[in-house]
C-alpha cells in the first residue's frame, strides 16, 4: 500500500459511523494511602484509605474510545449496565467533552434530513458517542468493573463485578432490536466479548444475534471474541493464532507454541521442520479462519459500491 492509498483510508475515517456492541467495562483505580489509616470500631482491623481514585472505560468502552481517536464520525454504543454508581460513570466517560445539545438524542441526527445539516457539519470534527443503545438491567446485572487498589506502586489484589451477571431474555431481546433498528445507519458493526459475566454469556441472546447476522449479508460485521469465536457466521473474525487453530479443529494450550506463516496461514510449531512443506497447515489465514474467504471479499465489494455515492462512509 503507498502512501497516498494509505491517506485516503485514513482521511475516510472521520465520515465513518460505526455501532460497537459487547462487553462495556470500567477500570476503576483506587491509590491507597495507609498514612491516614485508623482502627475500625466494629472490626478492629485497620482501614485502607483512598487519596485518589480514577476510572477509565475498559472491554468495548476502550474500542469506542480508540474510535474516537481515529477520529470517527460516529459511535454507537450498544450495551448493558448496572442501575448503580458504576454505570452512571461509564455513561458519563462514553459522553465526556461532548456538547450536552449533541450527546442528548443521536437518533433524531443520524435519521434527520435538512435542518440536521448545520449540527451534522459540527459533528464531522467533534465526534459523537450515541448512548441510547446502554440499556439498564435492575436485577442480577452489576455493571462490569475492574478494581484495582494500589499500594505505592504495587497493584493489589483486584476487585471485580459483574461475573456473576445474568442477562434477562427481555433486555437481550431489546439489545438486538435496537441495534437492528440502526444498522441501516451504519458502516459497520464490531462486536465485542471478552469477559465472565458476559451478554454473550445468554444463549438466548447470542441466538438473537447470530440470527441478526444472518438477516443482514449485505452489513459487515466485525467479531473480535475470546470464547464464541464459532458461534456468529457471517461476521468476519479477528483472531489470534490459537484461537485460528481451535476454530479447525486442533486446540493447543495458551504456552503452546503456534507459527504464523502470514498470508499462508498458521502451522503447528511442535511437529519437526520449519514453514513449509514439513510444517503442517492448520488454518488458511489467522485473520478469518473461514473456510469461504470469497464470500468475504463478495461482501466487501458490495459494500464499498452501496457507499460509493457518499465517498469515505465506509473504512
């Protein structure tokens, strides 16, 4: 790729829209400083005060937020959340720095025709997360945090929430339709899971998803995944090595050592020789481990003619 292919991608991200929907995390840092510590009246043991605390988006709040340092148009976020201090401050960080006018009702922009031209114009530079997509779930659902106390420069033991979430049948099934609702909307779609606790965790929901998949060839899809990799055909897979040669058929353990041969695909490093014909071949390609790549490239084709009309849309 030259240089000037290479501008032209990169300038075509800021006219991108582009919906994430997955596993939303907080990554809460609390610095301890003993300093100040008392004994416990009722306990008797000696307290761990917190100087400073500091929360960062984690899981698909991070891929939102690297989205909007790529300069993307538009974000729309697709999650769950607790109905507690924790979500409240995910909602907060996904719609930082935004104009209150702009972050209020993204649907009523992307669907509004002439006189949402002057505020579409604005949001060209500014950026803009959609939130309408987070749903609250009340019961059995802790929004997802990553707690990490500090001793000095030693991290502690962590605190985690969320691990024991079950997501409802009623949200999953609002989740899938709301996204539905805007995937006309959008360029693409990344989903996101890579947590215990998950909303990939329901059945019921990755049925609903999968079959949103399937109703929609003509959208892309985007699956990065560390557990139901196999579970959305029809999504184009962003994987490791390991996780290529699971798909085939062949597992190996994390410490195991598995060969990229790059466009070639992957190999099992433990069998005598090196790339080649001495190295055998566990998957075609690392990045799709899909035994049907035209159909990708069909889909790409198609994809970038449906947004020729409006130049840089699609990445």
């Amino acid at each position: 790729m030259d240089n000037v292919n290479l501008k032209v991608i990169l300038d075509s991200v800021s006219r991108a829209r582009i919906a994430v929907i997955g596993d939303f995390c907080l990554d809460s840092y609390w610095f301890i400083d003993p300093t100040a510590a008392e004994t416990s009246v009722e306990t008797g043991l000696a307290t761990r005060p917190v100087r400073a605390q500091r929360y960062t988006l984690g899981g698909a709040g991070n891929v939102v937020m690297n989205l909007l340092a790529m300069n993307v148009r538009e974000v729309h976020a697709f999650g769950v959340i607790g109905d507690d201090p924790f979500g409240r401050e995910m909602l907060r960080l996904l719609t930082a720095g935004l104009p209150a006018s702009l972050s209020a009702d993204l649907s009523a922009i992307a669907l509004a025709t002439a006189e949402a031209s002057a505020k579409e114009e604005a949001l060209t530079t500014a950026g803009l997360v959609s939130v309408d997509g987070m749903l609250i779930q009340k019961d059995n659902w802790n929004t997802h945090v990553y707690t990490k106390p500090y001793l000095g420069d030693q991290e502690q033991n962590r605190i985690d929430f969320g691990n024991f979430n079950r997501l409802d049948q009623a949200v999953a099934k609002r989740l899938v339709e709301l996204l539905e609702e805007r995937l006309a909307h959008v360029d693409l779609i990344i989903i996101n899971e890579q947590v215990a606790g998950s909303i990939h965790s329901s059945e019921y929901f990755r049925r609903q998803l999968a079959q949103l998949i399937a109703r929609h060839p003509d959208s892309l899809f985007l699956l990065d995944s560390r557990n139901y990799s196999d579970t959305y055909a029809g999504a184009v897979r962003k994987l490791n090595a390991h996780e290529a040669v699971r798909l085939c058929g062949t597992p190996r353990a994390a410490d195991e050592l598995v060969m990229s041969l790059g466009p070639r695909g992957v190999c099992d490093a433990r069998e005598p020789g090196l790339p080649g014909d001495g190295c055998p071949r566990l998957a075609r390609s690392a990045g799709t481990a899909d035994p049907r790549p035209d159909r990708f490239r069909r889909r790409r084709r198609q994809h970038a003619r449906r947004h020729r009309r409006g130049a840089g849309r699609a990445i």
